[in-house]
C-alpha cells in the first residue's frame, strides 16, 4: 500500500472525515475482529454499498459466495481509489 499512498491512490478515514469521496469501482478496505477484507464500492453515502467476495447474505466471515453488502463508513480502513489514478 505504500506505493498506493504514494501516488495519492490509498486514503484512510481521515480524508473521508475532510469530505473527500471515492470513486464507483475503488476497493474499499475494512478490518474487523476477526481480520481483514475487501469490497468494490458501489455506491457512496452515509452507508455504502459494496460488492463482496467470500461472504454471505448474514454476516458470514467465511461465506461462500458473492453478495451485495451495505456498511457504514466507520467501518472503513482505507480505500484505493484507481479512479485518481
């Protein structure tokens, strides 16, 4: 991530808390209790919603499909915006 970040593509939460807004298609980045996973933004909001693999239609940590997801920001790690690139 470091080359990411250097090139202005990773942003963490606190440029989301300064108003910046990611692109459709950015990988967004959470970290939960149990570790780490990845979605693709689809739409931006108060709640976002993202496509996701290794998941379920629950809360299932190790799911076994693709799903549709919708999460608050506070959940948000960091996200890879390849639309600044």
């Amino acid at each position: 991530m470091a080359d990411a970040g250097n090139r202005g593509l990773f942003k963490t939460h606190e440029d989301i808390n300064q108003g910046w807004i990611p692109n459709p298609g950015s990988l967004v980045i959470f970290h939960f209790n149990e570790g780490w996973h990845i979605g693709i933004l689809k739409t931006w909001g108060d709640t976002i919603t993202t496509i996701e693999g290794n998941t379920g239609i629950g809360n299932d940590r190790d799911g076994d499909g693709v799903a549709e997801k919708h999460r608050s920001q506070q959940l948000i790690y960091g996200i890879v915006d390849l639309g600044a690139y």
